[in-house]
C-alpha cells in the first residue's frame, strides 16, 4: 500500500502532535513523542505517529 499525503498538511498534523512535549534523547515506544535521530552528522527530530491517523490524512492510496 502506498499512501499520498499532502505535505503541509503531514507537517501541520506533526505539530500538533508534538506541541508542548518535550524531546527525548531515545525512541520512545508509544507515539507521539518526539525524539532525536542524530544521522550522517543531522540533528533531525522525528516523532512515531499510528498508521491509521497517516491514512486519515491521506490525499489517495494505492492497493498493490
């Protein structure tokens, strides 16, 4: 399955998520905790979100 999300609105639904959280130094195991990704010298954040709410904001999907 591949799923086509509009940007803005993935990003705008990312903040959301994360305001007012506080950024760990470890992936957490539930989502919606932001956490740092130090990769190929970045100081990326990155927060785990549930499938389900992805498809929700989905713009089309496609079945293989």
């Amino acid at each position: 399955m591949t799923v086509f999300v509009n940007r803005l609105r993935l990003v705008a639904y990312a903040e959301d998520v994360i305001r007012g959280k506080q950024v760990v130094d470890r992936r957490p195991a539930v989502c919606g905790i932001p956490y740092t990704r130090s990769r190929w010298g970045r100081n990326d954040v990155t927060v785990m979100v549930p499938l389900d709410d992805v498809q929700a904001l989905a713009e089309f999907v496609l079945s293989n």
